[in-house]
C-alpha cells in the first residue's frame, strides 16, 4: 500500500532521471525476442498509427553528461557503412505481415547526431527509407541537429525530402557553459543555425535546453533563457542534467576530479524560470519539458501523440528500440555488432518484452502523465477502466501533497507537481518494477 511519497532528492548523484518507456528496460530480456518476432507475421488486430524511428549514433565529439553511445569523427566510409545497413536492417521488415497496408505517420531521425551526416549521405539515406516504404501519409518528419554540424545545404536536402520539423540542440547560449560541458557548438553558430531554419521556412523549429549543466549559475541560465525567449521558437523544450553511470562527468567523479553540478532543487527552479519566461511571452506549458507558442496548432505527432498513447514504432538501427502490437525491443548496442548482423541478413535484436494487459495501462499512464495531464474518458474507452478509482490511493496521496488536481475527467498535476513529474511516474509502476535498475 501506498502511504507517503519517497523523499524528493537534493544532491544530483548517479542514477537515471528522465523516463522515456515502461517497463523498466532491465525487464526486457533476450529470450523474449521470439515475442517480437511473433508479431510480425500478423496484422494488427485494430488500426493503430505506424511510426519510424532511425537511430544516427555519430557527431564531432561526445559532450560529457551524455549517456547515449555516440561515434565521435567517425570516418565517411564507416559513416556510410552504417547507412547502407539501416536501409538494409529496414528490407528485413518491409514485407512483414504487421506492416502490410500500413503508411508511415510520423518518422523521427535522432541520435547522436543526424546532422553530422555529410548533404549526400543524408540524401542517401532519406531517399532510401522512402524508395522503399510507405511515406506518402507522413503527417510530421522530425530531424535532429547540432548547430556546429548543420549547413545551409543539410538543411535545403532534408526540407526537399519531406522534414516537417526541426530541433536544434542548443542546450546553452554561453559559450563558457558549453565548453565546460564538452559541447563543441557555439553561440554563434546556434544562432547562425537558427537563421538558416527560419529563412528556409520549416514549419516546425523546436529548441532544446538544459538546466544543471556543469558551471550553470543563475546569471548564465537566464541570459541563455532570455536569448531563447527573443527567438520565439515555435516549441522549446528544458531538460534537467542527471548524472547518468555512463557519462564522461561520472567518469570524472569516480576519478576524483571536481565537476560542479547544481542540486535538483536549483535545476527545479531554473526549469519553472524558464517555462515562466516562455509563458510571459505569449507560450503555454505542453508538457513538464515543453513550452509551446501556439498549442492550437502544436503538435509532436511522434511521441505525444503517438507512442505515449501505445501506437506502433518500428525503429532502425543501434540501440534504437521499438514497439509493434504490444511488444517491446531493442537492437544490440554496438556497431559491429549491428553491422554484422544486418550483414548476415538477420535482424539485429538485443531483447524484447511483451506487455501484459496491465502493464500496457500503466504504460500509457505514465507516459501521458508527463504532458501534465491525463483524460480519463480517454483511459474509460480504451481500457474500461475508471482511472480515479484504480489509483485512488496514488492520486489522493498526490492530491494531499498539492501536486494534483482532479476535476471531473481532468486529472492534472499542478505546476509543482509538473517540475518533478519523473520522480512522481515511478508511484504508479507494478510494485516488482519499483526500485529496480531501470535501464
């Protein structure tokens, strides 16, 4: 039973944050690849949307709270070996059974870094994935980009090929932060990126920014916040630093060597600074991440209104993970690994996990829960369940603390509750999911 809430954290110390999917990764297993492989010889039972995700793992140079496997310079031919298994690893599925009859909805290329791909390389692999699929209902096409990597050309390609939307990974505006954090990009060239977006006309620009970065101080948080503000991006999203095992700022700790690092009550503040400064600009708050300039015509197809409500996602390449009919996976984690085994004419799987009927409510839960808010019409039609009285002892508890409010079908976290929403999803996992290693 639930009684009181876990301590919210001070110190930023090791250990995963952000939750991206439920059940924990450390769940999915191996011998569950039979799973996933099983779905593929059906056709889905009831029309859901079908989404991409392809998985670039390259850039200039790893930045050093990273947690994802990046390739940092690596050379153009393995650079274009990679690519070549991508379209590859993507013939393994088109004539899947699941996929039959079923065009693209949302496609996103991410890593990484996409944009450290040469013009020609990204032309390559776009006109490759849409040569041999179905892209001709592709209602939003997102692409990632480094500002230190982009070019106008990149930029000109990937707009004739269909990207819809663009994020830029500021992340900072002051060139000190950034090389304290081993970003290679500067001011001035996210800002020279930012014009060449806007000049080409994409109809979608996000930011992203972090607070907590090593050295981060109120004064440089704000500058770069107000800087971001004045651009009027159509979407801005603020991430808060963890400090993940895997981090070169880990690494660095381990060693005995100084990294100064806000607390979580600080990064808190500056996040609730930064979506006021958006919001006294004309923007409302999307999400616990999210500010958005015109949320009537806003919409992050790929994730918030596909994956986090249970649609299907074949995702390419290392690492990338997925989800068809129920059924989780992931591909291996290393690039001879992949390579090799999309060489061998195999699928590159690492391991899988099918979600049961309550882990598939959870889920959706959980996941739509980090907009802020949750319909439960939505949650009564889909699940014929009434979400108020199945996590009566969750929501009360949340509500008591003044971290949620429910009227009526509206369950909403207030904005307290919104700036810590990843500490609060863990009180509505399975109890054998709580406190185990997530990933």
């Amino acid at each position: 039973m639930i009684a009181t809430l876990p301590p919210l954290p001070v110190e930023t110390t090791v250990g995963n944050y952000f939750i991206s999917n439920y059940p924990p990764y450390s769940t999915w297993q191996p011998e569950l690849i039979p799973e996933f492989e099983s779905v593929l010889t059906k056709p889905p039972t009831q029309r859901v949307p079908l989404s991409l995700y392809v998985h670039l793992p390259f850039g200039r140079q790893r930045c050093h709270y990273c947690y994802f496997r990046v390739y940092p310079h690596m050379p153009k031919a393995e650079v274009d070996h990679y690519i070549a298994s991508v379209l590859k690893e993507f013939s393994l599925y088109r004539d899947c059974a699941t996929f039959q009859g079923r065009p693209f909805e949302s496609v996103y290329f991410g890593g990484g870094t996409p944009s450290y791909l040469s013009a020609d390389q990204v032309r390559r692999l776009l006109s490759g994935l849409q040569d041999a699929g179905p892209w001709c209902e592709v209602e939003e096409c997102t692409f990632e980009c480094e500002p230190g990597t982009i070019t106008r050309e990149k930029l000109q390609v990937v707009k004739q090929l269909g990207v819809t939307r663009i994020t830029l990974g500021f992340q900072s505006l002051n060139d000190d932060i950034l090389e304290r954090n081993g970003r290679w990009a500067r001011a001035a060239e996210c800002l020279r990126a930012w014009e060449w977006v806007r000049e080409l006309g994409f109809p979608e620009v996000n930011l992203d920014l972090m607070a907590g970065m090593a050295g981060e101080t109120d004064e440089t948080w704000r500058g770069t916040v107000q800087k971001a503000v004045e651009l009027r991006p159509d979407c801005a999203t603020i991430y808060q630093m963890e400090l993940t095992y895997n981090s070169l700022f880990y690494a660095d700790i381990k060693a005995g060597k100084p990294v100064s690092l806000a607390d979580w009550p600080t990064k808190r503040r500056w996040l609730n600074e930064a979506l006021q400064a958006f919001e006294a600009a004309g923007y409302a708050v999307g999400s616990g991440y999210m500010a958005v300039r015109d949320p009537q015509h806003w919409r992050l197809v790929f994730t918030v209104n596909h994956f986090w409500h249970g649609a299907d996602l074949l995702a390419l390449g290392e690492s990338a993970f997925g989800h068809l009919q129920g059924v989780h996976y992931q591909n291996v984690d290393t690039f001879q690994q992949y390579t090799g085994m999309v060489a061998a004419g195999r699928r590159p799987l690492r391991r899988a996990r099918r979600l049961t009927g309550e882990e598939k409510l959870r889920r959706e839960l959980v996941l739509q829960l980090k907009t802020g808010a949750l319909d439960a019409a939505y949650f009564r039609l889909k699940f014929n369940v009434e979400l108020t009285e199945r996590f009566h002892e969750q929501f009360a508890l949340l509500s008591e603390n003044e971290l949620l409010e429910i009227h009526g079908d509206d369950i909403r976290l207030t904005r307290t509750g919104l700036l810590q929403v990843d500490w609060l999803l863990p009180n509505f996992y399975l109890p054998e999911h709580v406190g185990i290693r997530y990933t």
